[in-house]
C-alpha cells in the first residue's frame, strides 16, 4: 500500500489537532497519542515542518487543564472495545459505592471526562465523571448486554424523552446568548433578538430541573430565568444563601 499524502493545510490541521491532546490532564491512550504526534511529524516534508514551527506558540486548541489518574479512562476505553463490563468505585455527592457499569462512551467538556454508561446498580443510565472513579476493573463475569448499547451523542435522549417535562425560559443578554450558542445542551434552543440578546426556551425532565438551572446560575447577570416559577424560587434560595456568606 503506498503511504498517505496529504497537502501542506491538512498535514497542519492534523498535526494542530492531534497536539490539543497534551492539554488534558489525562487521556484514554496513555502516552500513545504524544508518541503518535512525534512519529507524524518527524516523516512531514520539511517545508511543512517550517510551517508548523512559525505557528507552533501561535495556534492553540486548548482546554481546562485537570489532572487525573489514566486509568479512570484506560479501563472504560477497554471495555467499549471489548464490549465488557466494568465494576467501579464511584464517589459521588452522597458518599462511595462500588457498582457494576456497561460504558457507552466516553467525552470530554471543560476539560472533566465523562461516561455515560448503563448502571447495574441503579438499573438506568448514569453519566459517571471520570476523576470521580476511585478504582475500575474489567468485569468479565456479568454479562454484555448488547440493548443497553448507544450513541454517546444520544444516551439519553430516549430516556428524557418519556420523562415528565417542563419548559425552561430565560433572558438573555448577548453575552449569555455568546457563552450558551455553543452549549451541547442550550445551544439549538436560543432565539436571537436584533440587538444581540436572546430568549432560551427548552423542554427539560422535571426531575433534572436543578441540573439545567445550574448551568444557567453559572451565567450570572448574563441569563435571567423567568419560568418555571420552581426554577425561579431555586435561584433565589442560591442567591440567599450566597448573601448570608458575606454577612
């Protein structure tokens, strides 16, 4: 087979893209992606490698920098391609527990890993923060169950689907309309107005009324939530209780 030929803009973007990896913290493939960049651009043509240096502290694809241990990810990893099981100790809000996982996928945002994966123990899906899985092991003796496999960029969309909904609506300015456009969850439910400023308005399950309020708290003076009244009220108990901290 003859070796891949690219032109002098693709070898670029490759080599730019296949670099952003080094700002994780961690990653799935140990220290195989470095050596993977290192081994691309060493049999580049040399005037393509002149042109990586002049942008090399000029172009960056970066992300939040947080460290974790690798193998939080290595063993998810594995067992998506081997189609297995992983038993993890998790810890979460309400303390530790070790459970049985079907790992859909994994995906990053804001530089956190995440898992979304099929959970034995609770008998639903549940999205897993990789920095959060103290220890995993491949689990060979609990089956694979080949229905609890999906996209990672719809697991949970079936399940939303038949949840009780309610309709989230906030204002906002045109910089929350700039920091939620490009929100996997936010961003295809924002109608713009003509100075610049928009209206967010999402169907959300009732039960993950604070998940998505959250994220819109994090916007500050920038998004003003005005339904539902349930929403409302949980902003003005967070306002509250960040006022008494500066008594």
């Amino acid at each position: 087979m003859p070796p891949i030929s690219f032109s002098e803009n693709e070898a670029i973007a490759i080599f730019f893209a296949c670099q952003a990896l080094q700002y994780f913290g961690s990653l799935p493939f140990d220290e195989s992606a470095a050596a993977a960049v290192h081994k691309f651009y060493h049999y580049l043509p040399e005037d393509v490698k002149e042109q990586i240096e002049q942008l090399r502290n000029k172009v960056v694809i970066w992300n939040p920098y947080r460290s974790m241990d690798s193998a939080c990810l290595q063993t998810p990893l594995q067992a998506i391609m081997r189609k297995s099981v992983v038993t993890i100790t998790y810890k979460s809000d309400e303390g530790q527990t070790v459970r049985d996982i079907q790992p859909i996928g994994l995906y990053s945002s804001e530089g956190y890993w995440y898992c979304p994966a099929f959970c034995h123990l609770r008998r639903t899906y549940r999205l897993f923060r990789a920095d959060r899985i103290l220890s995993s092991h491949l689990n060979e003796e609990v089956a694979y169950r080949e229905e609890y496999n999906r996209s990672v960029f719809e697991w949970i969309t079936p399940d939303l689907a038949y949840s009780e909904q309610i309709t989230l609506v906030a204002k906002l300015t045109p910089v929350g309309v700039r920091q939620l456009e490009s929100n996997v969850w936010f961003g295809s439910h924002i109608e713009l107005h003509e100075d610049g400023g928009g209206t967010l308005r999402k169907r959300i399950p009732v039960k993950k009324l604070t998940f998505f309020t959250d994220m819109i708290w994090a916007l500050g003076e920038a998004a003003t939530i005005t339904e539902p009244l349930e929403a409302v009220h949980y902003i003005r108990q967070k306002v509250e209780r960040v006022r008494l901290q500066y008594l």
